[in-house]
C-alpha cells in the first residue's frame, strides 16, 4: 500500500494515519489467507511424497473451516435492543435499526469477526440529501478497517476504514475516526483530498466486534485457528490421496517377468514413464526366443488395494478437527455406526452452545455501545444519558437455533410457570419480532373487546326473556 500524504493535514494526525494503515498492511496477509480457508481456496501443501505429479493439479475443496464459522454465527443471532424500565422500542432504536439494513448487515459482521476475529461497527451522520439515514451504522471487516485499542479506556483512540478501492485494488477513499471528528481522504488527480466533519460524542464512533479478546489480544482470535488450518492440509490431502487411490481401484497394478523392454516404450523407442505404465489397461507383451530356452512372459496382478485407510484416517482427522472447534462429527459428514439419542445429540452440541454463548457476551457490549452512539448522534448529545447506561442487546437463545425448538422450550417453560404465559417477553423467545407482537396483541384486545360486547348484549337479553316468560305465564293464568 502506497503512503498516504493527504495536504494540510497535522504531524499528529499524520502520525495516527500512518500507524494505522501499517496496522492494516501487516495483518491483511494473515487475514487473507484465513479468508482463503473459509472460502474453500487454500492451496493444497503436497508433501511430495504419495501424489502423482499429473494429479497434483486436481482441485480438492473441504468446507470444514466455513462449518466451523457457519455454525457459531448461526447461533448468535440479534434480534433488537432492550432495557428493563422500558417495554416498547427504547429510543426508537428499532428505526435505526432498519434505516441501516442491520438484520443483513449484522450477521456478515458477526461471520467477519469470526474468520478475523474482529470486525468493527462504524456510527456516523449521514448525507440524508444523497439518501443516506440520519444516523448511518456500517460494518467493516479486517481487510478494509483498523484501529488503534487503549486498555485503560477500553475503547479505540483511532480507527480507519477503506470505503473505496480501485480495480487495483488501491484505496481511493479512507476515512479516519478520531474522537469527536471525522476525516475522509479522497484520491484526486492532484494527491489526496480531506474532508473534516465534527461530531458532539467526545470518542471514537467505531467499536471493534471481537471473537475471544484477551489481554495481550484484545483484537480477539480467529475462528479459523492454526489448529484449523493445520488439520484442513492435512484433510484435503487425504482426500485427495483417496481420489489417487481411487483410480488405481479402478486400474489394478500389476507385474509383468521374463518381457521384453520394448514393451515399455512408445512408439518412437522412448520408455514410457512409470503412471503410463502402471495406468495401462492391455498389455501385448513380447519375451525371448522360446526356442532358445528363454522362458515365456508371465503377467500376473497385485492384489486389490482398498480405500478403507484413508477413510479412516479422514474419520480421525474429523474427530480431531471436531474436539478443536467443539462442533458434533455428524456436521462434517461422520456418520456414527449407532443412532444417538436426543440428549447424546444436545451434549454434543453443549461445548458449541458455550462458544456461542461467549461470544454473544462481547459482540452484545459491541452492539449496545453502537446503538448508544446512534442515539447520542441523532439527538446531538454529549454525554451519555444515565438511564441508556441499562441498553442490552438481545440476542436469540444459543440453545434453540430453530423456530420449533424454541417453541418446544417455551411450552415446557410455561408448563412450569404459567404466569409467563402473559408475558412479551415469552412471545420475543418463540421469535417475533416487535412488529409482530404489536400486532398480536392488538388482535388479542379486540377479541377480548369482542366477547366483552357479546357478554354484555347476552346480559341484557336475560331479563327482557325472564319479564316476557312471566307475562306469559300470567296471561295463561
């Protein structure tokens, strides 16, 4: 990546754009490759050893380290933002919220933080005249955003994002978040434009979405680990030893005495290399002269080889990439010989749900910070309401990733606790959303409104049917 020397800008702010697209440059490598991993296009590592070199070139894909990723992102869905003094939509977030797009945009970043490791989540005022919503809410990953982390205040003092590239791949448009103002740098004929926007909040609009922070990492791991890596080579290399092994199934290896050399030549007398050889199908062989005593050419045929330990070997490799990633070996394609029962199929998926449930933990601080900015810019406040301190970020339960499954847990719930039965909070766990509990509720008061009026018209009609039975009976009297 080429310097960037936008003019008038100050020795400081300089310095702060150097160090962050260092930053950026010196972990696009690694983050590139984990990203080559997800996506099924890591090159295969031959050992040199048991391939053939005509089928080194076949492509071998294996979709373990997207399984690993996939199945935790899965799990960790967000649904919206509450807090305890409040029912309805707190501040109006849900509007936010939609204006951005955030039920698409949040879980690309959730999966962006797991390949990387962290991704991050950007809070600005948009241009509303070109379009964009008052509040503009955009998420990076770490190939195109960078920041610059104080432990002291848990926060960023600086963050970076490549908005634009070229067909190059050449940023041509970087913005750089500094507490209380925005610069974007724009790529000109002449250099490098700056355009400079104030913002009221005294801090850096960007929180980084972190997959396992630690002290000395507070940028998080990767979810596509060096273990994962690791054992992905070593995976795709067994199966393509089996599609090697495969073809010789098909062409049986076989040994040939007392034949002439001519038979392993072309036809220009050139000695045909060792795969044509084995991979010849009809042999026409030709020996010495049997009136001179030489003995006839015999031709026999190694027993079948099978494929049973590279399949067993790739059974292991999936035991083992399954203990690294706390995912169940039926997700990789291991069948197990015996059916398992229900609660062997939910141990098996525990270790998965407490990653999940991790992992919500610091992408909900994330998220609930981002949504406090928004508010903080759309209101133009500078400093923090008390009562938005309490704002979570909800997220589905682990636990149940389906629709059914959460209904099944709500049953059993209120089965046990039929108070809940009245509650929203039992209608946001069976998986609707603010929108349509309104409207179920809304239908629940005219329903109620309904048989009240009926109740009441009924009411009524029981003395006017008494005072007419009373006059018949006088008038048959």
């Amino acid at each position: 990546m080429h310097a960037v020397r936008p003019a008038g800008l100050d020795h400081s702010d300089q310095e702060t754009l150097d160090r962050l697209l260092n930053q950026l440059q010196n972990k696009s490598h690694r983050n590139r490759l984990r990203e080559k991993y997800y996506d099924g296009k890591n090159v295969l590592r031959d050992l040199g050893i048991s391939l053939p070199p005509s089928l080194k070139s076949v492509e071998t894909v294996l979709d373990w380290p997207a399984k690993a990723v996939d199945a935790l992102a899965h799990r960790c869905r967000l649904e919206g933002f509450v807090m305890p003094s409040r029912q309805t939509d707190p501040y109006e977030i849900r509007t936010m919220w939609a204006q951005n797009s955030m039920d698409i945009e949040a879980p690309q970043a959730h999966v962006s933080a797991l390949i990387h490791a962290t991704a991050f989540i950007a809070t600005t005022r948009g241009d509303v005249q070109s379009g964009e919503p008052e509040v503009l809410v955009t998420t990076r990953d770490a190939l195109t955003g960078t920041g610059l982390w104080n432990p002291r205040k848990r926060a960023l003092d600086a963050a970076l994002s490549i908005a634009e590239m070229d067909d190059a791949g050449n940023p041509t448009v970087i913005v750089m978040y500094l507490p209380g103002r925005v610069l974007t740098f724009t790529k000109v004929a002449q250099g490098w434009k700056t355009d400079r926007v104030g913002l009221p909040v005294p801090f850096v609009p960007v929180e980084p979405l972190t997959f396992r922070p630690r002290h000395r990492r507070p940028f998080g791991s990767s979810r596509v680990s060096r273990a994962v890596m690791s054992m992905t080579d070593e995976a795709v290399r067994t199966v393509l030893r089996t599609e090697v092994s495969a073809e010789f199934y098909s062409s049986p290896q076989r040994w040939a005495l007392n034949v002439d050399p001519s038979a392993f030549q072309d036809a220009e007398g050139n000695t045909q290399d060792k795969w044509t050889a084995i991979l010849g199908r009809v042999w026409a062989l030709s020996g010495g002269n049997t009136d001179e005593g030489a003995p006839p050419p015999q031709v026999g045929q190694f027993p079948q080889m099978t494929m049973q330990p590279h399949i067993e070997h790739l059974r292991g490799l999936s035991q083992r990439f399954a203990a690294a990633t706390n995912l169940p070996v039926s997700s990789l394609g291991i069948v197990q010989d015996n059916p398992a029962s229900a609660e062997a199929i939910y141990a098996a998926k525990e270790d998965l749900i407490i990653d999940a449930e991790a992992a919500i933990e610091t992408f909900g601080v994330a998220w609930a910070r981002a949504a406090r900015t928004g508010v903080m810019l759309r209101d133009g406040l500078s400093e923090l309401p008390p009562e938005l301190l309490t704002l979570r970020a909800k997220f589905r339960d682990p636990s149940t990733s389906s629709r059914a499954a959460a209904a099944d847990a709500v049953v059993k719930q209120i089965g046990a606790l039929p108070w809940l039965a009245e509650s929203d909070v039992v209608l946001e766990q069976l998986g609707y959303d603010e929108t349509y509990i309104a409207r179920l509720k809304a239908d629940k008061r005219r329903a109620e409104a309904s048989a009240l009026v009926r109740q009441a018209a009924e009411a009524a009609r029981r003395p006017e049917q008494g005072e007419r039975a009373e006059a018949d009976g006088g008038d048959e009297g």
